[in-house]
C-alpha cells in the first residue's frame, strides 16, 4: 500500500538554491562596490600631484588683482613670511601639544590613521558632504604642500592626500615631517611657521614662549581667521582654553599651570592694536603695486573672508575682481598726497589721516587711503586705526534712533542750558563764547552740533536702545564699555570703513549691503568663489530720508557748509574730539577730526590727527571737521561724482508728513505763539505732535516801567506774552532770541510823593503817613554820574545804631514818576548807592533826577523820616 507522505527533500533544494543566489548576488555587489572603489580610487590616484622634496620650500608665484570694470591694475608677486627653524630649536612642549592637539596618534599611524578616517567617513555620510576632517599631520603637509586647492573638500583630493601622505612617510621621519610641517603651517596674519607666529603673536622668540602662548598657536591650525586674537580676542581666548585642557589632559601641563594660565591676557596683541592698530606685517611682496592700500585690504579680505592663506593669494594664480574705482581711488590718493590739505605739525611729525568711499547700494568699496606715506603691508588707518569720532555719531546712536524708535521729529524741542547726570555735566563747545541756545529744535541741534541736546535726547530714548541701533542695525564696532551717555558724544573707538558704512545705510534708504573690496576670486583650475553679499532692511525708510535731510541742513546751513559740491544733494556731519583735561590741563585743541558725508551715489569719510602723542604736544590745533577733513572729502567726491547726472534731493518715501509748529515748545502753536517762533517741520507720520504748547503765559506790565510787573496801583498796565520756564536756574543767561520773553519778577513800585527841592510850595520836612519818628534820618551825599554807563552814585552816611537797618531808596525822574528800590543793610557807617538811569536799554532823558533815602523799620512796618534830597541834571 503507497504511503501517504510527501518527499521533502526537493524542498530542501529549492530553499538552498534561493539562499544561494542571495549570496551570490551580495558577493557580486560587494564586488562590484569593490571594483568600482578600485576605480575610483586608482582614477583619484592616477591625477595625484608629483611632489619633490623641493615642493616642501618652493612655491610658485602669480596672481592678478582687477578693478570694478575687470581691468587688470596689478600683479601680486610674493616672497613667504616664514622664518624656518631646525628641529632641535623647537621646544618639547610645542612638538607635544600640536600633536595632542593635531594628530594624538602620529607615532604610531603609516601617514594614515584608519580610526580617524572611519569615523570620519561615517560622519560624512551621515551628513552627505565631505566636510569632516581625517587630516593627520602627514596629510596637511602634503595637502599645503602639492595640493593646488587646498581648501577644497572632496573624496578625490582626499585620496590624493593620503597616497602623498604615505610616500612623505617613507622618505622622512617622524620628527623630520614634524619639524616641516611646523615650519609650513599657515597661522594666519600672514605667518608662516610657529617661529613666525611667535613673533606676530608675542613678539617673541618660539623657545621663550610661556604654555598658553603655546596652546594659543596651536588651536591656530583648524580655523587662522576665526581665532585670530588681533580680530576675534574672545573666540581665541575660548579656543586657547580647550587646547590648554587637551594639553592638561595629556600631561603636558599640569592642573595648577592649566588654571594659571587660562585667564591671561593677550597683552603683545593688546599693545600692537593700540600702538599701530594691529599686528606688524613682514614684507609679503618683492614689488610694488597700483593702489596699495586698497590691494592691502583686498589681501586681508582674501585671508578673512575667503579663507585663502597667503601663498594662495600671492603665488596660487588666483584671479581677483575687487570694487576698486580708479577714478576715485586716484583722486584720494592724490589728496592725501597734497600737503596743502593738511595743516601744518609742529615738527617733522606729519598729521595723518585716512579715508574710505563706498557705493551705498552695492556694499562695494570705491577708495581706500590709509594714510599719507604708504609703506608695504604697513598700518591701514582706513580700516585699523580706531578713534574716538566725536560729533559724527550723533546721528547713528541718538538722532537716528530717536526718529526711529517714533514719537520725535526734527522740530523736538529740547532746553540746551546745563544738566546734571550724576558728577558728570555735558557742555558744548561753544557755551563759554556764544553762550547757551536754550530751547532750540533737533535740526537745529544737529546743524549746530550742540552736545547737551543730543546726551539729552540719549537719555530720553534709552542709552541702551541708541547702543542697540548702532550696534546692531548700524555695524558699530560698539564695545559694553561704551553703553553710557557719553556715547552721544562720540567717545567709542571707529574707523573710517565702519563709519562710511554706517552712514551709507542712510544714504540707501534704510538699507545695509554688506561692505566689501572683492567681487569674485578665480582659481588657477577656473573656479569661481563670488562674494557673499547680504542686504537687509534696518530701519524705517521715513527714518532714514528725516536723517538725510536734517544732514543736509548740516551741510547747507550748519558745520559742514565747505563741502557743499554744486546743488548736488550732500548730507554730512562734522565731528572733533576734545583734549582730556586730566593730562592736557585747560590746552584747547583737538585728538581728532572728522568729516562723514554722502550723496545718494557715494558714502565717504575722512579722519584727520596724529598717530599718537607721547609728549602731549603731538594735537590738532584750530582744526575742525569742517576745514581741513571737509576740504578733502569735497576735492575727491567732486571728482567721484564727476559726469555724473546731478542728483539734487534724496527720494522722499511715503509716509512723509509736515506741519506748523512752535519752535520753542515742539508742540502745535498756541495762540500765544509770537509769529517768529512759528515754523514749519517734516515728519514720519504720527510723529508730528498734536498737542498745543504750553510754554507761553501773559502777565501785566507796568506801563512807565515794562520790564516790571503790574502793581495793584500801577495806572494802564501792559499785557505781554512770556516764556514759562520754571525749572530753569533763576541765575543761568538766557539767549538773545529768548530774553525779551523772561519774565519779570519784580513788581513795579507805586508813586510815592517826593520833596521837590526847587519847588517853593514843597515842604521837605514833611514826612509820609507811615514815617516812624523813632528812626533817624540818613545823610546824602554829592551825585556822581557816569556818561558812559549811564550810572548814578550817591554816597550815605549811617548812624552807627542803624548799620543793620535796610534802606527804601527814592529816585523822581524829569518826569515826575518816582522808583521805589528797597536796599538790605550795609553793615557800615559809610555806604555808596549805585543806581542806573537808563531807561530800557537807552541813555537817561535830560532833566532833573531828585533822590532821597529812609532807614526801613525793622518790624516791616514803616520808614523813618526821609533824608534831605539831592539832585541830579542831565542836560544831554
């Protein structure tokens, strides 16, 4: 009988046929993967760089420099700043901590350490790019020394860096690779080499540096730029403080050496930016180029923003397109090289000066001096030299600010008389000449550059808020040191390029375009970096066209009126910094000068002063930002604007209103207003104000005597309009335009009946109603007068019992009107009475003055019995 299983061994065959083609079909993918790795591989190695040992020192030298419109102007030829040393001159510590740092297991890898190539490669993926690094020290070297782009990242140029790495190591030591590589490696600023760097860094010798001068250098390699301490202190201190943990880690240091050093400054660095505004330059070029502080900057640009090491630039045939206009590039060189538009020193010391142009609407860097005598890679004062800009950033941390932040305008009144903010009190600079302005408007204010308005309206605003703008929305270097009033007078430190920024955001309408010299850099292999340009909107168009056209006042009207070009449409700003009393006494003179001015085209600034001034002798004397500064800007933007279409006016944005107003209030007019005080002013809208202004009362007058107040027996009184300024100091001048609208605050005396001394029917002896018989009687003297002053002076005589007692004084003019003058005691047996008897402003009418005098009693109750009278007669 069959059976009634199934055979199951067929089945067992199909189940390993099927795992068996899986196999073999992973195999021929791994083999293919494989196959194709071999090939890419063997492509990658077949375009690998031939390298001699000559390619370790020697480096090649070509690269081209254009101007906007692509013309070439230049060539960069350069020699290395390097300065090789043996490796017996390298101290242990260094070789220890770049290779903690670099590539902790360089003793013991082939060139190639496959730990750090397989995370590394894991982590590329992950992300899919090759931005990882698995650079061990071999690898860089032959990557800065045989790699045409060494900064470029992919799979190919790594694999080329390895097979190099691997024959450097067949040729070389350990030690000998070492010492190359620290003699090669790019640490930024220029330097080439540990020996080098030590000298831009610490101004010293490698074998003398102290573990975090070390540990400084050696965080270097990974970013030059980012951790440069002349540019980025913070980031450098941060970096310097992980390598000093990696040092402590790996038993360089000790715990006790890594927290004593992990706080100390960069005092070279410190001093460096103080004394020449930056690191000292060795010499990078062995010929002379067109336009060298421009190209200065440009190099500096490359090395910063683009990454490029030196080499690169000088001798990678890089092609450089910059912003360059020679128009005015030749211009301000020609300016700076005119004595004439400097003033003269006081010794063979020359007065120096810088200056940067640039096209608001495109960021891009038209001229650039940095000075008067151009020595190579020297200091740039356009962009390194930082001074304090004075007046000039009145309008980038106040004005600009206040418009912005809503609720003022250009006719916000504010008082210019003193103020108080703790112990320190701002002054203008021209109070003790013309004295103060009092009430005066923002426009008026800014035309005139006033101090005490603008710390005023700083602290109205906020100091934090007009730091913020600056800072932030303006590009201001501002540090938190300067977040105080003082800001409003320009105490920061700037440079020309931030400052010719800023003010050309304005100049844009509101909004900042990245500055910059460089347009695009082309490598040997015809790759293209273009520059990366940025705009954005900070500010309120109305905010910035209000600001464009109070600095057209400046310019039309105010400070700057030397710089103004034809009815081109120029906004500027004068600004001067003041000796500090501490070290210069009461010297009057000036640090520094400044003019800031644009066009809706070209945004320029000019500074004006001496390097330094050890000896305080070394200052500008009668120097402003309106004179010489002024005068330089003008010569070269007359030349820049030159065949061009004439702009008259700044494009005015919606959102513009204007309106009446009272001059001395900021508020509408009241019907109190005098008409003179009546102006009319832009705004943004919603700013202008809406309600009347309260500053005017009226007050009656005495007729005969107007500049005194109505007594209740004064015959006609006069109505007349007055200031009410009651917190003004009753002791503080008030302006010219101000002072016939102080109010009195005397009241006018009433008519008191006075012996006539030539009338015979007058009886002298007879005494007023309220005489106290008790009280003697002063004695009078002879009148002297004086025709110049328009001054009386009668001598008296006092009892010695009535020394303390207070005297009423009478005068009765040719008029028959009589003044009543009360006069507190003498404390003296012998007094003189000085009186004077002009009449608002003008000499005495001709006739006779009779004067009399009464001791006042003591109680306020009553005068005694008159003296006898003495005369005065005025015939012209």
């Amino acid at each position: 009988m069959p059976s009634s299983r199934k055979p199951t061994r067929p089945q067992r065959r199909k189940r390993s046929s099927k795992l068996r083609i899986v196999l073999i079909s992973i195999g021929s993918v791994i083999a293919l993967v494989m196959i194709g790795v071999a090939i890419f591989v063997g492509i990658a190695a077949a375009g690998t760089p031939k390298w001699s040992p000559s390619g370790l020192l020697d480096q090649k030298q070509n690269s081209s420099v254009y101007d906007k419109d692509e013309v070439k102007f230049t060539q960069l030829r350069g020699v290395e700043n390097s300065q090789p040393i043996n490796s017996s001159d390298i101290p242990d510590l260094v070789k220890k901590t770049f290779v903690a740092v670099e590539d902790k297991r360089f003793y013991q890898h082939f060139g190639v350490d496959p730990i750090r190539i397989i995370g590394s490669a894991i982590n590329d993926i992950r992300s899919r790019s090759a931005k990882e690094g698995a650079s061990t020290i071999s690898i860089q070297l032959a990557r800065n020394a045989f790699i045409a782009d060494p900064t470029a990242k992919t799979f190919t140029r790594k694999i080329q860096e390895a097979i190099l790495a691997i024959q450097l190591e067949h040729e070389y030591t350990k030690d000998e690779i070492l010492t190359f590589y620290l003699n090669r490696i790019f640490l930024g600023e220029s330097s080439f080499g540990i020996q080098a760097a030590a000298k831009t860094y610490f101004g010293a010798d490698l074998k003398d540096l102290k573990p975090d001068e070390v540990a400084l250098l050696a965080g270097l390699p990974q970013a030059p730029s980012q951790y440069n301490p002349y540019f980025h202190p913070e980031a450098a201190k941060n970096r310097r403080t992980i390598v000093l943990g990696v040092m402590r880690d790996a038993e360089i240091i000790t715990a006790q050496e890594y927290s004593t050093f992990n706080d100390t400054p960069f005092t070279y660095v410190d001093t460096m930016k103080k004394t020449i505004g930056g690191a000292q330059k060795t010499t990078l070029s062995d010929a002379s180029y067109k336009y060298p502080y421009f190209v200065d900057y440009v190099i500096e640009e490359l090395e910063n923003t683009y990454n490029l090491t030196p080499d690169q630039i000088f001798s990678g045939g890089y092609q450089i397109y910059t912003t360059v206009n020679p128009k005015i590039q030749v211009a301000a060189e020609a300016a700076f090289a005119d004595a004439a538009n400097f003033p003269k020193g006081i010794d063979s010391v020359k007065v120096q000066g810088a200056m940067t142009v640039i096209e608001p609407s495109t960021g891009s860097i038209q001229a650039m001096v940095g000075g008067r005598d151009y020595t190579t890679r020297g200091l740039n004062r356009a962009w390194q030299a930082k001074r304090q800009p004075g007046s000039t950033i009145k309008p980038l941390v106040v004005y600009g600010p206040a418009i912005e932040k809503g609720g003022y305008f250009p006719g916000t009144v504010l008082d210019d008389m003193p103020v108080h903010y703790g112990t320190w009190a701002p002054t203008d600079f021209d109070t003790i000449t013309k004295g103060w302005k009092g009430l005066i408007t923002m426009r008026s204010a800014l035309e005139d550059s006033v101090n005490v308005y603008a710390v005023k309206l700083l602290n109205l605003i906020g100091v934090d808020y007009g730091w913020k703008f600056g800072k932030e929305n303006l590009g201001l270097p501002l540090e938190q040191g300067d977040r105080n009033l003082t800001l409003a007078l320009g105490t920061p430190k700037v440079s020309t390029l931030e400052m010719a920024s800023a003010y050309g955001i304005y100049a844009n309408n509101g909004v900042s375009v990245t500055n910059h010299a460089i347009v695009k850099v082309v490598d040997a292999k015809g790759n293209t970096v273009p520059a990366k340009i940025t705009k954005n909107r900070v500010m309120k168009e109305t905010t910035a066209y209000i600001i464009n056209d109070m600095l057209r006042s400046v310019v039309t009207d105010g400070t700057g009126t030397s710089a103004q070009i034809g009815n081109w449409a120029i906004a500027g700003k004068t600004g001067t910094t003041s000796l500090d009393p501490q070290y210069y006494g009461n010297k009057s003179g000036n640090p520094d000068a400044w003019f800031a001015g644009y066009t809706p085209n070209y945004s320029g600034v000019v500074w004006m002063g001496y390097d330094k001034d050890d000896d305080r002798q070394h200052y500008l004397r009668n120097v402003y930002g309106g004179s010489f500064p002024a005068q330089i800007w003008k010569k070269v933007m007359t030349a820049a604007l030159q065949d061009l279409p004439v702009v008259s006016k700044f494009e005015e944005p919606s959102g513009i209103v204007s309106g009446k107003f009272d001059t001395k209030s900021g508020l509408l007019p009241s019907s109190l207003t005098p008409s003179k005080f009546v102006g009319t002013e832009i705004a943004a809208k919603g700013d202008l104000p809406n309600r009347v202004s309260d500053v005017w009362f009226q007050k009656n007058v005495d007729a005969e005597n107007p500049n005194m107040l109505a007594s209740p027996n004064s015959k006609d009184p006069l109505t007349k309009t007055f200031l009410n300024l009651p917190n003004r100091d009753s002791s503080w001048p008030w302006p010219s335009d101000e002072a016939p609208y102080r109010p009195p605050t005397a009241t006018a005396p009433d008519k008191v009946d006075v012996p006539d001394p030539d009338d015979p029917d007058a009886d002298p002896t007879t005494p007023p109603a309220n005489v106290d018989p008790s009280l003697p009687s002063p004695t009078l003297g002879e009148v002297s007068y004086n025709k110049q002053t328009f001054k009386a002076v009668i001598p008296m005589s006092v009892p010695l019992e009535n020394k303390g007692d207070s005297v009423v004084f009478y005068m009765r003019r040719p008029d028959k009107t009589v003044l009543e003058m009360p006069i507190k005691a003498s404390n003296s047996a012998s007094t003189s009475i000085s009186i004077s008897l002009a009449e608002n402003g003008q000499p005495p009418n001709p006739g006779i003055y009779v004067f009399t005098a009464a001791f006042q009693n003591r109680n306020g109750s009553g005068v005694g019995p008159p003296s006898g009278s003495v005369k005065l007669t005025i015939t012209d």
